[in-house]
C-alpha cells in the first residue's frame, strides 16, 4: 500500500502533498475493517477495472444479488462470473495482469463509496474448495450461485479507501426482472449502439 510516483510528482506540483498524506493516514487501509465488510454484503453492483500485461485498460460492471460480492475474510473477497457475452475482456486481462480495482457505490442509501484494489485470480468452480475456505464455504457458495456462476474471481486485498459521497446521486431503486446469463439479444440490448450499422464509416 503506497503512492504511486505519478501520484507523488503531482501532489509535489499541485501543492496537495499535505491533504495527500492526512487521507493516506487516516483513510486508507490494506485490509477490510468491519465497516467495510457491513458495506459489501449490503451491495448488489460493483464496477471493476483491469488492464492487461501491455498497461491496455478496461472498466467493466458485475451485479447480483445483494451480497454477491463474498467476504472470505480481512483481506479477501470472490465474486463470481455470471455467464456474459463469451468475450472474456476481465477475465483475460486477469490473465496477464492480476492488478484489479474495485468501486462499490451505495446510491440509493449512504451515497457513500469503497474502492478495493488488489491482486485477482481466476477459479473455476471444481477448485473451490483448493482455497481452503473456511467451513462449508465452498459448498454453500456453489449452492447458493448454481447454475449461475460459471468460474470465480478471487481477489487478494492490497489496499481499501473511501470515495467520498460528495458528487454521488441518490437514485430510486426500481424493480426490474432480470434473467441472469441469458443469450437472450432483446434481453441483453441488442445493438442499441448501432454498431452494426455504423461499421466502415470511419476506415
């Protein structure tokens, strides 16, 4: 858990050097206190972001259930990989680059957010039970998310801060059916871009 030297050369040329310190000092933390913990399990979205073994970057967003995010303990946490649209952008920069960033967002309660950064691993779910987890974690995990989650992200904790609640909207949480891993293209939005369509204009 340390300053980047970007971050450091910046704070030199922005004279924030101060305020800098007093958050490194007093917000963050290179595990999960038990306010943090009461905050995950609450959350039913997280965006993540990863890069690949090149530094090429990519955000993406999981949800679920609230408390889909698992804590193994102070300094661990798996969530699991929903079927999707076979691309594998995360997963694959996880591949080449365990370095992942975490931000779980409450809008529609505290407008309060987490970040978590750390190391991630793949798992697939007959090797659940290799990470030694404890009780009957792994059992429940594959009972509770069966046929859902196709594999598993593991993450190691590397450090945990705030993102303070200032720009954060307060949004009304509305009812919505969702059909997880669905191929579905209406469901899933079809080409609401019109990628399709635009394709060649700019070659």
């Amino acid at each position: 858990m340390s300053a980047s030297e970007g971050e450091r050369y910046l704070q030199k040329k922005y004279k924030t050097e101060k305020r800098a310190q007093s958050f490194y000092d007093n917000q963050m933390i290179g595990h999960l206190n038990e306010e943090m913990i009461k905050f995950i399990v609450k959350q039913e979205m997280v965006f993540i972001s990863t890069a690949d073994e090149k530094g090429n970057c990519d955000s993406s967003f999981r949800s679920g259930s609230a408390g889909f995010v698992r804590v193994i303990d102070k300094n661990t946490i798996i969530y699991p990989e929903y079927r999707g649209n076979g691309v594998m952008a995360s997963l694959g920069n996880i591949m080449g680059n365990p370095h992942i960033g975490l931000l779980f967002i409450d809008f529609f309660g505290s407008s309060m957010g987490l970040h978590v950064n750390g190391k991630a691993s793949i798992i697939e779910n007959h090797d659940l039970n290799s990470l030694d987890l404890p009780g009957e974690l792994a059992a429940m995990l594959l009972e509770q998310e069966s046929p859902k989650a196709e594999r598993w992200v593991h993450i190691t904790i590397d450090e945990a801060y705030i993102h303070c609640s200032k720009h954060i909207p307060r949004l009304e949480h509305l009812d919505k059916r969702i059909d997880w891993g669905t191929d579905d293209e209406k469901q899933k939005g079809g080409d609401f871009f019109k990628v399709k369509s635009s394709r060649g204009l700019n070659n």
